[in-house]
C-alpha cells in the first residue's frame, strides 16, 4: 500500500515537472500585452514589444520596406494572437525559441502561386495622398499609375521576389520588396534637388543650382488650352520678359513674340522656338516690311495669303508637350549663337518615364460668341439718317454724287418729282428703323471642336509616347475655320547600361480658309445700316459700289472670292549617346524637317474686284461685242498662289564630361560641333482668266484691245500685271561651341559658353572670319552655407550675374548682287538703242555686312521664404546692341533708292519680378498664386538716313534717336474752329530742326505702340477632385490711334457708317465743340508740309492721325477661367475608365481697357477684328 502511494507521488511529481516545463516554454502564449502605436514601422513595433516582454525578435531587414506603416491597438491581448495580428497583413509568420521571436515569410500555398495582387496606397510625408505615382514590377511591363486617391492595385503572375518601383516628379523614387502584404502602406520623400533639375536648354539638362543665366520654366499642364487657343495666346501672361501680342480675332493668323525687347531693326524680332533640342524654322522665309513713296507699308496679293501661315510651332499639338523654357539673357542663350539675340524658347515633349501602357483621351467642345454692334459706338439707322439730313439742310457740297441710296438717293427722288412728299416721309421712316445688323448677317456663333488621343508605357529600359489629334476651329467670322491633323511617335531606349538612343517622328496638316480682299468685320463696323443686305424676295441687294460703280453685295464677294493656305509639316529627330566612362558621355543629334504651304487665293469673274477690271457688270455684254473687245478680263478672274517647300536638316555632335572631385569640385563641360543648313524653294504667280466654275482652268487674256470709238488698236496692260516669282534661297551655318559649368560645394557656381559661328549669309570682312559669341555667369548659392540656416523665415536664396557678347544674322539680306527681269512691253525689256536686254537691280551686293551684336548683362535673385511656400525672384538687364542694319538712303543712280548697312545701335534694359506663393497646402485644400511683371525700356541710340514721310512716322516705322523703335508722331491738334468746324493744328518747326527731312520737326511725340510694361497673375484653387484656375494678363504703356474720324476727307458719303462719336461733331452755332464738323469740299489738300514746296495734305486727314486720336491701350485682360471636376475612382472603374475628367471653361471673359476706348478690344491694332469670348467643355479619360 505504501509502496503504490509512494509510486502515485513520484508520478504527481513528474507530471508537475513536466506541466512545469511546458508552461516555461509557452508562457508566451499565455503573457498579456498592452501597446498602442499609431503609424509605426514594424521595426518601432518590435523595439516596443521586446521592453514590453523581454523577448529578442530576430528578422532580416529585407523583410521590413522603411515605408510600411502600421497601427497598434492592443489591450490585454495575448502575446501569440498580437504578433499574428501584425505579421500576417506584412506576409510575415513567427516561432518562438527560448525567448527568442523568429520572423520569417510566409510560405505561400500552391494556389497562391498563380497570381499575386497588389495593393496600397501612396502618400507624401504630410500623409497627402499623390495621384499619378508610376508603380512597376521591377524589369517587368506589369503595373499602374496610382488613381485621384493614391491607391493602386494590379495582379501580377507569381515570382519568388517581387521588387516594385516607385517614381513621381518632385519625389525620390523608391524600391521596395513586396512580401505578401494585405494593403501597402508607401511613404515618399520630397526630392528637393530632383524638383531643381528641371532647366533643359536644349543641349543640356541642368540642375537649376548651377544655371546663372535668366530663365523662367512653364509646365505645359499648367497652361491653357481649349482648342481654340494656340500655344503663343496660352503663353500670354504666363512668363516675366515674355511679350504676347495678338494682332487680330481671326482664325490662323499667328501672334507677335517678343522676349526683352526689340533687338533688331531690319531682321526677325521673333524669338527662335527650340523643339527637344532641335531649332525650328519658319514654314516662310522672313521678308522686310516694304514702304510705299508715302510712307505707308505695302500689301500685295501674296500678304493676304502669308498672313494665314502659321509659325514655326504652328505644328505641334500643345498635348504632346511637357515644359516650356525661355532662355532670356547671353549666358543662357550663348549656346545658340548668332539666331539667339531674341531669345529662345525651349520646348520639352512628353516621353513617358515607364510604366504599363496607358491610353487617354481628351475631347473639348468650344461655342464663341458671334461680334455684334454693343459696345463698338457705331450709329444706327436713325442716326446715320440724321447726318445725311445735315448735310441736305446745310446746303454741303461735295465733288463725288451718289444719288441712288440711302437718305440721299430718296432726296434726289422726291426733288426730281419721283415720288410724293408723303412717299419720301414714308421711305425716310423705313430708312431710319432698317437697322441692317451686318454682324448678325456676316458672323456667327462658332462651333468648334478638338479629339486627341495618347498612348505611353514602357519598362525599365525602353519607353513610348505617341498621340494623334484632331482639331476643326470656326472663325466667329462666316468663311473663316481652321482643321488640322497631327501625330507624333516617340521612342527610347537604353541598348545597355551605355548607350540610348531616342527617335521622334511627327507630321502634321493644316486647312485654313481666309479673305481675300475683303474684311467682314471692317465692313461690319463701316458700312451704313440702311443699306439692305437681301431684298424682300430674299435675294441679295446689290448697290453701286462707291469706288468703281459697279453693282456690290458684300455677301456675293466673300463667297466669290476666297483663300486657303494647306500647310503639311514632317519632322523627325534622332538622338544617339554613348557613356564612354562614368564621367565621359559623347551624342549625337540629328534632325530632317519638311515643311511644305501651299497658299491660293482668287477672285471669279461675278465678283465686284474683277468687274471692275472687266469695266461692264458681268453677263451684260456678248462676248464679240465692241465693250468686249475693249475689256481687259473680258472672261475669267484673278488666281494667285505661294507656294513654298522649306527642306532643314541639322546635325550636332558633342563631349559631354560631368564628375565630382573630393565630393565638393562639380566640373560639366560640353565641346561640339553643329551644322544646319536651310533651304527655301517657292513659287509665286499671279494669273488671269482663271475660270473657277468650269473645271478651275483658264482662258486666254486677249493681248491687245481695240478701241470702240476709233478702232484703234493698242496693247493690254493688264498682261503686264502677270507675275511669276521663283524663290531660291540657301542658308547654311556652321558652329562650334564650348560650354563650361562649375560649382564648388553646390555655393559658388561658374558658368562660361563660347561659339563661334559661320554662315552664308552674310559678307566678307577678314575680321569677321572669326568673331565669336561669348558669355559668362557667377552665381551664389548663399542658403547652401552652413550659417544660413540658424534662421527659419529665409528658407533658399541665390544671387545671379552674368554678361555676354551676342550676334545676330538677318538671313533676309544677302551678300550677292540680285537682279530681276523688267516686266512690261518689249520696250521695256530691251535697251531701245542696243537691244540688248535690261536688268533691274533687286539688291545691291553687300559684302561689307557684318553680324548685328549685342552686349548684354543680367543681374538676379531668387529667394524662397517658410520653406518655399513662397518663392520670390528677380532680375535686372542691360542690352547694348550695335552694328544694328538700318536702311542707308542711295542716289538714284543706283538703281534702287536704299542698301541695308551696318549703321543703327539700339539699347534695352529692364527688370522681370516673379513670385510663387502656396498660401494653404492641405490633404484636402491647396491654393497657388503666381505673379509676374515686367517693364522694357528700348530706345534706338543710332540710325543711319532714311527715306521718310509723315505717313512714315504715323505708322511708327520711322527710327529717331533717342526714341522706342515702336515710337510714333503725331499732328498737334488745337482743337476745332468753331466757326468753320475744321480742326486746327500747330505745324510749328522746333528750332535746329530739318522738316525736309525729318517729319517730327513739325509733329509731336505720341508715345510707343508696343506696351513697356506687362504682366500676369494666375491662380489655382483645388479641394479634393474640384479644382478652379484663373489666368489674367496686363499690358501697360502702349499708345494707339482710334480708328478715322472720317473715313474720308470730303463729305461723307452714303456708303459709310460713322463712330457715335460724331453725335457730339461741330454744327453751326456751337461754340465749344470738341469734334469736328463735317467735311464739304472746301477741304482740299491745300495744306503745304513745312519744309516742303510740292507735299500737300488736309486738315482731316491730319485730325485722323493727330493728337486728338491718340489714346491708351493699357489692357487688363482675363485670358480664361476654368473649373474641373474629377471623378472618384469608384465611379471611373465602373465606367470602365481608370481616370475621367470633365471641365468647363470660359476664354477671353472680359477685358479692362481705357475709358477712351470705351469697351472695345484694345490689343487688337485699331479696325482689324476683335477676340470674342468662348465657352468650352472638355472631357478627358485614361483607360
């Protein structure tokens, strides 16, 4: 019995041992936890659990991505349930060993195997989510890019280690395992020095730390385009020193660019447009603005066509671009060589950065508004009505009669006994409520729409970009639209480690319908409103044209006349480069360009233009009759074409050397070489007879014409007025460039470039063999030293300063003499004594021409204050520019009456102020506003002598010392004779003064065309997916003439409608008018020119051009509004879209202009058509 109780005890006691042993090796299992932790790393977790338990946790650091975040929330848990807990969703599992927490991953189970999701969410270090984030498996195709809330989530076919990828602009990319987790958790860091290299000039891409020139960069998502709205009109406003001028409303004309000034006289003012490093050429050679003997600029046949070509970017869909650079001063515009004087503005095109494919399309609708008589102070019927009744009971006179019309022609009716009083009371009436509402008649409501279409993707070594897009644009004009169609593939590629090569292939068409010879807007604005446009069966009202006399509607000449340009661009680019060692880089550009217009204008034989050449009204006379015989166009209209093909190529190869010594001495230097060669062929003809509607052919233009009277035979002018032009012109330039870039420390920054350039075009001086443009920069990075950030306002500061010597070539003159056949009669052609053929001297040969040059200095700071939130900079430049080609008056002898020489100097200088402001930045709100001014002062210090008349410094194409290059004079107008109701001027002659010679001895200063100073505000509200923008721009300083007073200078006559204005005009009896009376035909040209014995004019057509006229054209201008929404990503994938935008946005909403403007568009030059304001709707997808 004892012996089995003591059996019992020793069994109790091994089963105490025993149950002893298993509770000290899973205690675990049983020890409660309390921890709370919120956006913790696992590894700040396990450090927390080992003081909470005593345990060692033993894991691989590869198993744990620095940006995974997790939340703890454990009270009383058990150990064991918790780390199952905090493992699981990282695809982590766990044994314990004697204290010891083992970590490893977890198994996956064979169906797992078949495919892995993954999923998360990407957010910044203020937890903001980031949209957009490109998301790749690491050396696969497989991934997304992060939606409007951060989040992704794909499947992928199952590896054993799977590596992701993360890239966003702005932010440093990361590389993170994923490890089987339920929902990633990525945190990326602002990268401060990635968001600086942002600085392409075309050659180089830069980090901004190290440029010292002045530039100013624009993202092209954050300009505006509507379909309707060109690059150059998105630009304006947008950019300090930047200068966009739009000359007129209609569709496919191009607008005025300048950035700093004007730095030429004779030559292109327009800065040079640079397309992924490659210079783009003017679809058109660029021609000098021709005076006429009076003083006036001339415009012939082919004007009217050249003015719907595009510009040298007319071709490039604005959604395939990324950034927009300007380079303003020497330092940055150096590289460039004798085409940068004007600047350069860069352009960077999308090239997606890699990720799987992506697909968007973009859909914009834009209605316009239609012109119309509010706000133009044009009289209507009643009043127009009340002028004509002046003039009748005034007993005016005039030496024209149109006695068929209007008020006047009922008059000449009544008083010739043709019809009753009553009749001519009735009809009067009728007359003063017609109210023709010609811009109802001759414009419209425009419809206009856009489709584009891009495709981008690619892996870790090779990426594609490609877009195609649609464009059909309507005029608010009837017989003014735009289409156009473009496409675009670009490739890279990394072959190895070394070498990448990188192709883009673009083309582009373009149709646009213009005028010719007529204007709808200026016959809009012009013509009186009596005057019916259809008679009351609906046909056309013709009248007889008060020029010729022929029968006119304008309706029948817009659709008998006519113009189209159809432009086609291909453009292909090639770059090739080869890392020869790390710090050693050689490439290869290359580029072809076609560019090919094909401009075509005419007039048909119903048209009023060519009826006057014909002499009898069309279909009136047999074809043998004598008026017939005698007509010069008896069948057949007028058909003009320009066309011209312009074939590019250029081809730069460079060194690049980039290294770092002893981690503070940065040195980058480039050495190359570029060559580029341009070569215009065109054709420019003018013919007659040309027979529309019957199969667009042509008749024979009779050579002679018999007189009906005496029978007499004798020559047909107009054969003479045939023309046919041939243009050959060649352009080749050669350059060799060095660049050179330091920095010690990322504080003190030097930059030096040099280029030497050669060219066809221009002489042969020996010393100008080797001349060549330089330019130098300094720059300090003062927030870089160790003290400057003791304090906490200032957050970035850098000083700039730079100087250069520049060089510009005209390409319109040429070093060679140029001749041209005499066209005319034999007589003309042959020598009458020799018989031997005549030439006539086009241009004289110039081999003494030189290089245009400037010297130029640029002084900058840019500071950034509580952290960048807000970003200040500014500049300050001097441009001295000599050698400058002006115009040399020549005697006669000659054969032409001027030669360009090396005789003018100009100087501009100026400040650019820009400030960048982020006044609330949250997950859910952010507002940006961006501010930039500018003021130019250009003042011309040398011209040779010129051939000038008074016209000529109305027009402000006369050049004076000491004065803008856009200055114009004026008459001094003293107010109005109140007994006679003409103006009075003072054509006093300042004392010193040569008035033969110089017009302004005798006429007073105005001021400058072009606007000294500008500017632009933009803004951006977003809260959550809603976002709002606005864009405003500021033109101040500019002066403009009203439109005439009088269109003509003898009494107004029934065709013409007049400004309100003249509701205030002199009538007898006023003592204090301030407008003048009507003019009768007392008012001859009998006003001799002081200085002069044979140049005469009148008094009003020296009030249309005098002080009186002279107004402000500062312009405060709202480009846009716009407001976007976009939609959640649940509604997106319901629709099967992974991202969709809709947009609503209004274009030119209103402008505020001087009180003497009275409302009207002041940018605009004075008579030619307005912008309306748009409405747009756009619709945007990714798939």
């Amino acid at each position: 019995m004892l012996d089995r109780c003591l059996g019992n005890v020793k069994k109790a006691r091994l089963l105490l041992c025993l149950i002893a042993l298993l509770l000290s090796t899973n205690n675990y299992a049983q020890q409660k936890v309390t921890l709370t932790m919120k956006n913790s790393t696992p590894k700040e977790v396990f450090t927390a659990l080992e003081k909470k338990t005593g345990y060692t946790f033993f894991y691989k650091m590869e198993y744990l991505a620095p940006s995974q975040r997790i939340d703890v929330n454990a009270k009383d848990a058990d150990f064991s349930d918790l780390l199952k807990e905090i493992l699981s969703p990282l695809g982590l599992t766990f044994k314990i060993d004697d204290k010891v927490v083992v970590i490893s991953l977890k198994p996956r189970t064979p169906e797992a195997k078949k495919e892995v999701t993954i999923k998360g969410k990407v957010v910044d270090n203020n937890n903001i989510t980031l949209p957009g984030v490109a998301v790749l498996v690491k050396g696969t195709k497989y991934g997304m890019s992060t939606d409007m809330g951060g989040e992704f989530s794909f499947s992928v076919p199952y590896q054993n280690d799977i590596l992701l990828s993360f890239t966003f602009l702005g932010m440093k990319p990361r590389l993170l395992r994923y490890t089987g987790q339920n929902n990633m958790h990525v945190v990326m860091e602002e990268d401060s020095t990635g968001l600086k290299e942002v600085v392409v000039t075309g050659y180089q891409v830069l980090d901004k730390e190290r440029v010292a020139g002045a530039i100013s960069t624009i993202k092209a998502k954050d300009l505006f385009f509507d379909g309707v709205t060109n690059l150059e009109q998105a630009l304006q406003g947008r950019l300090p020193g930047m200068v966009v001028t739009n000359t007129s409303g209609l569709t496919g004309v191009r607008q005025s660019v300048r950035v700093r000034g004007t730095s030429t006289l004779m030559g292109s003012q327009e800065p040079i447009w640079v397309v992924d490093g490659i210079i783009q050429e003017d679809p058109l050679p660029f021609e000098t603005k021709v005076l006429d003997a009076q003083g006036g600029i001339t415009e012939d046949n082919f004007d009217f066509i050249r003015n719907f070509v595009g510009s040298s970017i007319s071709w490039l869909n604005p959604s395939d671009i990324e950034s927009i650079t300007v380079l303003k001063d020497a330092s940055a515009t150096a590289i460039y060589g004798v085409r940068a004087a004007n600047g350069v503005i860069v352009i960077n095109t999308k090239l997606q950065k890699g990720g799987p494919a992506k697909v968007s399309y973009s859909f914009g609708l834009n209605v316009g508004e239609r012109l119309t008589y509010k706000k133009l102070e044009l009289m209507n019927s009643k009043d127009r009505v009340a002028v004509s009744r002046e003039i009748y009971e005034r007993g005016l006179i005039s030496n024209w009669s149109n006695n068929n019309i209007g008020y006047t022609g009922l008059l000449n009716r009544y008083l010739n006994k043709d019809i009753t009083q009553e009749e001519f009371n009735n009809g009067v009436a009728k007359l003063e409520t017609n109210n023709t509402d010609w811009f109802d008649i001759l414009f419209r409501n425009p419809v206009s729409h856009n489709h584009s279409v891009t495709m981008s993707g690619g892996s870790d070594k090779t990426n594609y970009y490609s877009s195609v897009n649609y464009n059909s644009v309507k005029n608010t004009a009837i017989g003014n639209q735009m289409q156009s169609y473009s496409a675009s593939v670009g490739i890279s590629s990394y072959f190895s480690n070394r070498f990448k090569v990188a192709f883009r292939l673009s083309g582009s068409h373009s149709d646009v319908e213009g005028f010719k010879q007529v204007s709808p807007y200026s016959y809009a604005s012009t013509t009186n409103r009596v005057i019916p446009a259809y008679e009351d069966d609906g046909s056309l009202s013709y009248y007889q044209d008060g020029s010729n006399r022929f029968l006119y509607n304008f309706i029948n000449e817009r659709n008998e006349t006519g113009l189209t340009t159809k432009t086609t661009n291909l453009n292909t680019n090639l770059n090739l480069s080869y890392n020869i060692s790390k710090a050693l880089r050689y490439e290869t550009v290359g580029s072809f360009n076609i560019s090919m217009v094909n401009g075509e204008s005419f007039a048909t034989e119903r048209s009023n233009y060519i009826t006057a050449i014909r002499n009898y009204e069309y279909g009136s006379e047999k074809p043998n009759s004598e008026n017939a015989k005698n007509s010069k166009l008896p069948v057949g209209g007028e058909y003009n074409y320009d066309g011209m093909k312009t074939l590019s190529w250029n081809w730069r190869n460079s060194l690049s050397y980039n290294a770092v010594f002893n981690k503070v001495h940065a040195l980058t230097a480039m050495l190359g070489v570029e060559m580029s060669s341009k070569k215009y062929d065109g054709n420019s003809s003018v013919a007659y007879g040309y027979l529309l509607y019957r199969g667009k052919s042509f008749t024979q233009v009779p050579v002679t014409l018999t007189n009906p009277v005496s029978g007499a035979i004798y020559a047909n002018t107009q054969i003479e007025k045939f023309y046919n032009q041939i243009t050959d012109r060649l352009t080749n330039n050669m350059g060799v460039y060095l660049t050179i870039n330091y920095a010690y420390d990322s504080r003190y920054v030097l930059n030096f470039s040099v280029r030497n350039d050669a060219s066809n075009r221009f002489g042969r001086y020996s010393n100008e063999n080797f001349n060549p443009v330089y330019a130098g920069g300094v720059k300090w990075n003062v927030s870089r030293e160790k003290w400057f950030h003791k304090q906490n306002i200032v957050s970035d500061l850098n000083l700039r300063a730079s100087f250069g010597y520049q060089r510009n070539i005209a390409e319109n003159y040429s070093p060679s003499l140029i001749v041209k056949i005499p066209k005319g009669a034999a007589s003309t052609i042959t020598d009458i004594n020799t018989q031997e053929e005549l030439l006539n001297i086009s241009s004289l040969p110039y081999t003494d021409l030189r290089w245009e040059k400037t010297f130029s200095s640029n002084f900058g700071i840019d500071m950034g204050f509580f952290d960048n939130k807000v970003i200040f900079g500014a500049d300050y430049y001097i441009k001295k520019g000599t050698d400058m080609i002006t115009v040399l008056a020549i005697p006669v002898e000659y054969g032409i009456d001027g030669m360009p020489v090396n005789g003018g100097s100009m100087e501009n200088s100026g400040y650019e102020l820009s400030a960048m402001f982020t006044p609330v930045r949250t997950k859910d709100f952010t507002w940006s506003l961006n501010i930039n001014t500018s003021k130019n002062h250009n003042q011309i210090t040398k011209v040779g002598t010129q051939n000038v008349t008074w016209k000529t410094a109305v027009s402000g194409s006369m050049y004076k010392e000491g004065y803008s290059s856009s200055a114009f004079w004026v008459f001094k107008c003293n107010g109005i004779d109140q007994n006679t109701g003409y103006p009075v001027f003072d054509l006093s002659t300042k004392e010193g003064s040569d008035p033969a010679n110089d017009p302004t001895a005798y006429m007073v200063y105005a001021g400058k065309r072009e606007a000294d100073f500008t500017g632009g505000l933009n803004s951006h509200f977003r809260y959550r997916q809603l976002s709002f923008s606005f864009n405003f721009s500021l033109q101040i300083g500019g002066k403009k003439l009203l439109s005439p007073a009088y269109k003509s200078t003898t009494l107004p006559n029934e065709y013409e409608n007049f400004s309100t204005e003249l509701l205030n005009r002199w009538v007898p009896g006023d003592t204090d008018a301030t407008f003048p009376g009507l003019p009768d035909a007392n008012v001859k040209n009998n006003v001799l020119l002081p200085g002069s014995t044979n140049k005469y004019t009148n008094v009003y057509e020296m009030y249309n051009y005098s002080s009186a006229r002279v107004v402000n054209a500062s312009t405060l201008r709202c480009n846009n509004l716009s407001l976007n929404y976009a939609l959640s990503e649940k509604i997106a994938k319901k629709l099967f879209c992974k991202y969709i935008s809709l947009g609503v946005s209004m274009s030119n909403p209103f402008a505020i202009v001087s009180k003497d403007f009275r409302g009207r568009d002041a940018e605009v030059a004075i008579g030619s058509q307005p912008r309306t304001r748009s409405y747009n709707l756009n619709l945007s997808l990714t798939f």
